[in-house]
C-alpha cells in the first residue's frame, strides 16, 4: 500500500525549507522524500557502489537537517543541497583516499558488461568507475547535474582551468572506455 501524500506534497519547497528551519521534521521528510531519489542517483554516478551511494545520501541528509538553519535563503535550498552532497562525497574520497591508491583500474574489466545487469546505465557506471575520483567529480556534476564549468569550479573550489582539463580528459577516457567496450560486444 503506498504512502499517504505529505500535508506538504502540494507547498512549495521554500515554503517546506522555512519550516524545516524551524524545526519541524515532517517539512524536512518532505524534503527528503522530494530529494532523495535526485540524491541517491547522484552518489551512484559518483560511487557506482550502491550500497556506499545510499550511506552517503543518508549521511548528506543528516548533515543537511543539523545545517539546515544556516541557509539564508531558502529558495536557494537546491543549489546548497547540492553542495552538502558534494562535500558528503569529497569527504569520503579524501577519507578513503589510501584505499583508492592501493586499487589499480583495470581499464578492459572496468568497461566490461555485468554479468545479468545489462545496460548502458550499467556500462556507464563501470566505466565512470574507472576514471579518477575528481575527473568523475567534474563530469557528473557537468552531464549529470548540467552545471556549467564555472559552476563546478566554484562549487567544488578548483581553479576553473583544472575542471576544464578534468572534463575534458574524463570525457576523452570515457570514449575510450565505452568504445573498447562496444568493439568487444561486436568480436
């Protein structure tokens, strides 16, 4: 049986945002239940682990609800929900980054079709998995989200020129991988 709709289902979000600054926890699960699909995609393009994806969601909604008083604006409520996100997933790049250097991409495994999970969704991910943690950064906010290059830079704080040359590499090595993948398919 599906859920009943929220009190709030038909509000607008800034509207649900004040609320939800106040203290009031059915606004915030309506936050949530708008976002959390957007969220949990957003870490699995970042992570292609599922698992991990929906830790960091979780974890980016806890720290959004603790921080929520400190937005200014609340119809800037996207664009600083997304920028918890991002940080919830640098933050565990740099807390796992000993384990991400001892893991070596094997670039033919890595463009390679799941077993039983066919797909280009799935070949995406296997293949976004294979580039380095900042270049996928850079191209999922860039194709995924549609945010421009200056955009990440700001939102990511790296120099404009460096999401540039990570967009475009990331992109380059994604051809790459997605193409010897579908050579392969072909043999």
């Amino acid at each position: 049986m599906p859920a009943p709709p929220s009190a709030f289902a038909a509000s607008d979000e800034a509207l649900i945002v004040a609320l939800a600054q106040t203290g009031d926890r059915d606004a915030f699960g309506e936050l949530v239940r708008r976002r959390q699909s957007w969220l949990r995609n957003l870490m699995r393009r970042f992570c292609s682990d599922p698992d991990v994806a929906d830790d960091l969601a979780q974890q980016a909604f806890l720290l959004a609800w603790r921080d929520i008083r400190r937005l200014k604006d609340p119809r800037r409520f996207g664009g600083w929900f997304k920028r918890v996100a991002i940080n919830v997933w640098r933050q565990h790049m740099r807390s796992n980054e000993p384990a991400q250097h001892a893991l070596v991409h094997d670039e033919t495994s890595a463009a390679a079709p799941a077993a039983g999970r066919p797909g280009i969704a799935m070949d995406l991910d296997r293949a976004l998995a294979a580039l380095s943690d900042t270049e996928r950064l850079c191209l999922v906010l860039a194709y995924h989200e549609g945010m421009s290059h200056r955009e990440i830079a700001t939102t990511v704080e790296l120099p404009l020129g460096t999401v540039k040359s990570h967009v475009r590499r990331g992109g380059e090595r994604l051809r790459q991988l997605l193409f010897d993948y579908r050579q392969g398919e072909s043999r």
